[in-house]
C-alpha cells in the first residue's frame, strides 16, 4: 500500500517519467518474486514443459499426413 501511494505521488509529480519509473518498479518487484517462485515452483515448470511439446508432434504428424 506505501509503495502505491510513493508511485502514485511520482506519477503526479514527474507525469511521464513515473510510467517508466513505475514500470521498472514492477519489473524489479516482479523479477524478485518470480527469483522466490521460480526456486520453489521449479517442478511445476517442468511440468508445465511437456504439454506444449507433445502438442508440437502431432502437428507434425498432422501435416506429414495432409
């Protein structure tokens, strides 16, 4: 919530250089919080890897057949 109110009164104070300030907040935030998810959902990406793998064959199949 303090950190919505600080952005929010970049925004109002810089105007155009808040979007970029704001954004590479976000970026930062986000980019820790997926260093922190990423470590303990590594197991969850693996699984989620397979799926679109196997997706790629059978378009292969498919248009070795077509």
């Amino acid at each position: 919530m303090q950190e919505s109110a600080l952005a929010r009164a970049e925004a109002a104070s810089a105007g155009h250089g808040a979007l970029t300030t704001a954004s590479a907040r976000q970026i930062a935030q986000a980019a820790h919080a997926i260093h922190n998810w990423g470590s303990h959902t590594h197991v969850h990406i693996y699984v989620q890897a397979p799926p679109p793998q196997q997706k790629k064959p059978a378009s292969s199949h498919a248009g070795a057949g077509a």
